[in-house]
C-alpha cells in the first residue's frame, strides 16, 4: 500500500520543469482554495445530503468511503497532473462528507450548540497552528517522526478498544492533540516542496484530512461531555 510519510515525501523529488513553478503567493491560494472547497463540499454535504447519508447501509458506506478514500489519495500522490489530482481530492472530499454528515446529525446537527463549537475550535486551532508554522518553522521539522509514530500508535489502540466497546474519551483528546500539531507540520511540509500546483493540491489533501480528523475528535469530546448526544434514528 502507499504509505502517507512515502506520499509526501515522493513530492521533494518529482520531476518538476521551470514553467510549472508558481509564486509563493500563488502556490498558497490554490493551497487555502482547494482546502476551502473541500471543507465547504462537506458543509454543503452536511446541509443537503444527511438523509441520503443515512439511507444508506452502513457496511456498504464504509465499503464505499475505504475505497473511494483509497483511490482518491493514490491518484492524488502519483498524478503530477493538478486537475487529476484534484479529481483525486473529490474523491476523497465527497465520501468523508458523507460520513461527516452522519456524524453531525448524531450530534444535533449544523445548527447544535456542539456542532457549532466543534466548528469555532477547529477553526481557531487551525489557524493558530498555521500561523506558529510560519513564524516557528524550525519547531514543525522536527515533529515528522514523532507525529507519525504517535498517530500509528492511538490508530492501533483505538482499534482494540472498539473491539471490545469501551469508550475512548481520553483517545479523542489525544488524537485532537495530535491532528492539531499535525495541521502546522503539514502546512510547514507544504512550504518544503516545489511550488507547483499540482503540490499545491496534494498538501491541501493532507491538510484537509488532518482539519477533519480534528474536527470529529473535538466534536466527540463535546457530545461526550455535554452528555447530550442525538440518537441517529
């Protein structure tokens, strides 16, 4: 399989011709677009598609997104072509919306009290980490590693603790933790690359993926806490 840390790091050794590179200023529109878009395709998604979400059979929708997911990051990593590897994005964008959706509903939906506060600390933590990327940049090249390890780590004993059913409070805090960091180490990682479009859309898939993860966790530690979770049917 295509590993994460081997996708980012094939992008530092693409072969990239001198017209293919951008501004600075550029390189970071399409960066902060593209991660807009995705974000808003999955408000939209959240807003329009719930019901649709629902409908469908859980085994088949977790089929669906592992696939979909799957194919979207590996078309996105070895396409040097910017509207392939945007294709890609959708790819990704549009299952997770629906299993974002899923989510929200469970949670009140859009307009909850706690879905709203999920959206207001993912965004400030976001832009906080963002903005620590750029004025400490030597702080983020040192966190690969240990942020990879980390991740890998809570993946396996969250994966223990849903087989055996008990609830993971304090691994939804760690993980908001570690997709925090993450958001300024992938836009930090983002800068280290040719500035070409085509980087610029695959950085904007990592970023994207580390704001929603962060998202969901900060969403669970608020309906847990709150105790005022929405049963889904």
């Amino acid at each position: 399989m295509f590993g994460l840390s081997e996708r980012k790091e094939e992008r530092l050794y693409k072969t990239v011709m001198e017209n293919e590179i951008v501004s600075d200023r550029t390189y970071n529109l399409y960066l902060g677009g593209v991660i807009a878009y995705g974000l808003l395709v999955n408000i939209l998604i959240c807003a329009k598609f719930t019901r649709f979400a629902l409908s469908i059979n859980p085994v088949a929708l977790l089929i669906g997104y592992v696939i979909c997911v799957l194919a979207g990051t590996f078309i996105s990593a070895r396409s040097d072509n910017p509207a392939i590897s945007f294709l890609g994005y959708n790819l990704v964008v549009v299952p997770i919306g629906l299993v974002v959706s899923a989510a929200v509903y469970y949670y009140g939906g859009l307009s909850s009290t706690i879905v709203l506060q999920a959206i207001v600390y993912t965004a400030g933590i976001t832009v906080i980490m963002i903005c620590l990327s750029i004025l400490k940049p030597e702080l983020y090249s040192k966190f690969g590693t240990i942020l990879f390890t980390a991740l890998s780590g809570l993946i396996v004993i969250e994966l223990i603790l849903l087989i055996f059913r008990v609830q993971q409070s304090i691994t939804a805090m760690i993980g908001a933790a570690i997709f925090s960091v993450y958001i300024g180490y992938d836009y930090w990682k983002a800068q280290q690359y040719p500035k070409t479009i085509d980087n610029a859309v695959d950085s904007a898939l990592d970023i994207y993926l580390d704001i929603i993860n962060l998202f969901l966790r900060i969403l669970s530690i608020l309906g847990n806490s709150k105790g005022s979770r929405k049963n889904k049917f």
